[in-house]
C-alpha cells in the first residue's frame, strides 16, 4: 500500500495512512417477454431471494401511485472452488410488463468468464496454499507417518546463538536455499532471528526496531490471533514461533510491477519428511535493502510498517494448517475463504493494537485496515467481475482479497455473539473439518447462496440514505459509506465504489455471473408508473443461466 496515503476512518477520530465485465444498458426501450412472472410484492425495507434456475428466472416489479425504488442483484451462488472456477453467461433484461418484443435484440456478447492469471507475490502465496492442500490430501499426513518418528525436542532459543533455515529460492518454492541466522530477540511467544547475510547499512534494523516488533507479537499478535483462530503447534516443543527477517525473502520477488513478497509461511515446514521443511513453527519476511533494477528499496521504516501486518495476517494460515491438518486431519481450507480469515486477522490488529505499539504509521487503523479497505474498494467497485469463491488457477491480488474480506467481516456482524472481532464464528471456521462455503453454512446455519444474495444487497445497502440499517441487509462494525466519502476525492475516485445501473424500467445487459457474484440494478419506479418485469436467462435469451452456477435474484424495496 502506497505510505503516502492518508485515509479518515468516518466513525474514528483518527488519521490513517493507507497502505470489467459485460456490456451496458442497451440504448432503447426493452419489452421482456415472459409467460409467467413470479410477482414480487414487497413493503419498504422488504427483500426477497429467488433461484432462477429452480424457481422462476423471471419477475415482476410492480408500479404503483406512489414513487418506488428496487435493489435487483442477479448473483451466482455457487460456493464449490473448481480449478477454473465456477461461472455462467447471462443476459438481464427489463421492460414495462406484459410486453412482446425480443430481449436480445441488439445486444454484444458476454465478456471471458475470468480475468488474468495468478502473478508476482499473489502467485507465490496462491501455490504455497495449493502445495499445501496437496500435503493435506497425502495419506501419511492424515496418519500421522509423516513425521519420521517424533522430531526431537529444541531447547528455548538464546540470544547470540546461530541457526540455520531452509527458505524458498524462487516463487515456486520447488527448491530451497539453506541460510544461516542469529537469535536477536526471544519473548514469551516468538523468536526473531535476522540472516547473517542480510546486507548491514544505515537502514538496518535495530536492536530497539528487534525489539518493538518481538514484543508486538507478544503482547498483541500472538494473543489476538490465537484467541480468534485457536492454537498454532508446537512440533519442536520449543515453544516459540520463529521469526526470520531474511534478504532472501526479498529475492523471491524478481520484478515487482505486479507486487512484492513481504512474508510468508509454508505448512512445510511443520511436516518433518518432507525436503525443505525447517520441522518447527516459522514465518519468513523480508529485510531492508538497497533498490534493484526492478524493485525499490525496502527501508528500515517501510520493514517497520509492512510486519507487524503481515505476521498477524500469516498467523492465521500457521493456526489454520495446524487445525485442520495436523490436529482433524482434514484438507486445507478453500483459498479464497483462507486469505478472508487472514484479512480479517489484520482488522482484529487494529482493533485490538493500541495506536502507541504503532509509532511507525499514522495509526493501528493505517497499520493493519488501510490495505484491506483499499482491496475493499477494488472490488466493490465493479463486483460482477470478481469471483468471491475464487478460481484455483487464476487470481485478482486487490480485488478478489477484498471481496472475501469483506464476506468474512460481514459473517462475523452477524453469526457471532461476539459481533466487533467474531470470535464465535472464526473460530467455528477455523477448527472444522468442513471447507468452503459448506463451512460457511454449517457455522451460519444458513445456505451459501441465501448468504451470498444477503451479502451482495448489504454491499450497496450499507449505511445508505434513507435506508432502515436493520438485519443482515448492512455491515454493523463499519461505515464504509461514510469512509469512502470522507477521502473522496483524495484518496478515492467515487464517494462510495457500488454504483449499481439505474433504469427507470427499460435495461438490457449480458455479462458473466462468477461464483459469489453479480449484477446490481437499481430501479426508480415514478408515481403511477407501470409495473416492471425483469428478466435472467442465459446469453442466447433461451432459459435460465446454467444450474451450476447457482443463478438467482436477490430483490428489496428501498422505497
């Protein structure tokens, strides 16, 4: 996140520094044909979920001698993460009821189902986590045999004494580099080693920087994380998590135009066997060093401000990997819901660090929220073209990071009776056998797709003008509306990032429908206007989109 942003949370009196798809509205009149619309009846505040595959794929909207105002959000429900992901053409379309023209009259065709394919930092974690699942899936993990026999017992880690670790050599982390690595700080939680061959210059770390950081985790980090995730292991019974400050983690990334390593854990190294595995509980971050070709400097205020969010955030992946894998012996969590618990593990940091453990930024909000409410704006800004459950092959870094956020958070406002940090349902989560969106179920006791339509309204229905903030239709721990508009334009290019389209009847448009995503339109309905009847079908206008992808309507009256 850009270091030069400075970011006003709406509700907090403090200063933060922050860290498409388809085609539009067809230019004439549409008259939807469609022999039995369902009606849809709804006072003020009302919403309504419909399967559009199962139920009814058309609707009607009525008119009336009052003015009235609907939020209609044509989403994917799917919630199973497929290699390529989950996702349909479709074609929305919208005109005075009871009418008889074509509804694709004119139309372009739907844009490519997914975007770009995994890159940089992104790809790196993304293949972590996918070697990770492989390592869960394999038999002698899930028995146990793994291990080789018990590892043997480390003793606590001195200050002064040297070590050794295997750190990843490329992106892939197909091959490993052995580095060598002193003790310069050991707490009551974590051990923070720095590689002896870190480059030493005026913007090396410090002893007091060492020091700040290892007491952070102690103190905050650690307690936070472990309190709303559950225990990490303890393999070597040192009863440390070790931390290596290590140029090399800087060499993983060769060119950072689509974004930089910061840190990383890998589920590796707490499998004894496996070649590569440092056999105890580790993180990896970068150091401070000099500019490349292609790379700037990481100064020592740049390392300051980047850990502390990036341990927190790759805790959560060390306790996950341990209570599914080692203790259930379950799978690896599904990606996209992993990296959501890890960015909400950031939002407990500023929730729960006080501003004085963070001198290096603005704020604990800039510390640990600014990138995830950047992300936040990444997504919410054009959500069709988004998947909330991700593809296992390709990737967004901003976006699709943020949308899961933004699930998770939502979740926690609402299935937990521990509302501001969601304990009850990140650790219903966490310690699960279960994955995806099942697991979201189970621990909602609602079903993905009815959680999904719910979500996508509460994603423009937050905080909106006029607008009763009631049940699950809004966000209860933020007011991104307020947020966004109080750094707009500065930091921001809209006041607040969903602008659904807005017709007053007449619509057309086709696009992609991804796992966890839609389409919003706004309708505006004048006094004794006529009703409305709207439309989802595939892209060629002849029936529902495909059943796989879950289509359905998500409809309230916000007047």
């Amino acid at each position: 996140m850009p270091a030069s942003r400075t970011m006003w949370p709406s509700t907090l009196t403090l200063l933060a520094l922050a860290a498409c798809g388809g085609s539009g509205t067809g230019p004439g009149p549409v008259t939807v044909t469609c022999t039995t619309p369902t009606p849809v009846v709804l006072e003020p505040g009302a919403q309504v979920l419909i399967d559009a595959a199962r139920t009814s794929n058309c609707l009607s909207l009525p008119g009336g001698g009052e003015a009235r105002e609907y939020l209609v959000v044509a989403y994917s429900g799917a919630g199973t993460e497929t290699t390529s992901g989950i996702s349909t053409s479709y074609a929305l379309a919208s005109g005075a009821t009871g009418g008889g023209s074509a509804l694709l009259d004119g139309l372009p065709a739907p844009v490519a189902s997914f975007g770009r394919s995994a890159e940089g930092a992104d790809a790196f974690h993304r293949n972590l986590r996918r070697a990770e699942a492989r390592i869960a899936a394999d038999p002698a993990t899930r028995l146990g045999n793994s291990w080789g026999g018990s590892p043997p017992m480390a003793s606590i880690p001195i200050v002064g004494q040297r070590d050794s670790f295997y750190v990843c050599r490329t992106s892939s982390c197909a091959a490993f580099d052995r580095v060598g690595a002193t003790v310069r700080f050991v707490g009551r939680q974590g051990a923070i080693y720095t590689d002896d061959a870190n480059p030493v210059t005026a913007e090396s770390l410090t002893e007091s920087d060492i020091t700040q950081l290892g007491t952070l985790f102690d103190d905050y980090l650690f307690p936070i994380d472990t309190t709303a995730f559950g225990r990490e292991s303890d393999i070597d019974g040192d009863q440390r998590v070790a931390i290596l400050i290590s140029a090399a983690v800087n060499d993983l990334t060769s060119d950072c135009a689509n974004g930089r390593i910061i840190g990383y854990f890998y589920g590796a190294d707490l499998i004894a066997s496996l070649a590569g595995s440092n056999r105890r509980e580790v993180f990896y971050a970068f150091a401070p060093k000099a500019a490349t070709t292609s790379c700037p400097a990481v100064t020592r205020s740049i390392a300051l401000r980047a850990l502390p969010p990036v341990l927190i955030h790759e805790l959560q992946h060390m306790i996950s990997f341990n209570q599914r894998v080692l203790v259930r012996g379950a799978g690896q969590e599904d990606l996209w819901l992993n990296e959501g618990l890890s960015h909400f593990a950031e939002e407990l940091g500023y929730r729960g660090v006080p501003d004085a453990r963070c001198p290096n930024s603005a704020s604990c909000f800039a510390q640990f929220s600014s990138g995830d409410i950047d992300n936040a704006y990444s997504y919410l800004s054009d959500p069709e073209a988004t998947a909330l459950v991700t593809p296992g092959n390709n990737s967004g870094p901003l976006a699709y990071r943020g949308a899961s956020w933004l699930f998770v958070r939502w979740l926690a406002d609402h299935f937990s009776s521990d509302t501001l940090l969601g304990t009850q349902v990140t650790r219903g989560l966490v310690q699960s056998t279960r994955d995806g969106a099942t697991n979201v179920s189970a621990v909602a006791g609602v079903d993905f797709p009815t959680l999904v339509g719910e979500w996508q309204l509460a994603n423009y229905l937050e905080n909106l003008p006029g607008f009763a903030q009631v049940g699950r239709l809004r966000y209860r721990t933020w007011n991104f509306r307020s947020l966004y508009q109080a750094n707009f334009p500065t930091l921001f290019a809209k006041p607040y990032p969903l602008t659904p389209d807005s017709t007053a009847g007449s619509y057309s448009r086709t696009g992609t429908l991804r796992g966890g995503s839609g389409r919003h339109v706004r309708y505006r309905l004048a006094a004794g206007a006529a009703g409305v009847t709207v439309q989802l079908t595939g892209s060629n206008g002849n029936g529902a989109p495909s059943s796989t992808a879950e289509p359905r309507f998500a409809v309230v009256r916000i007047r």
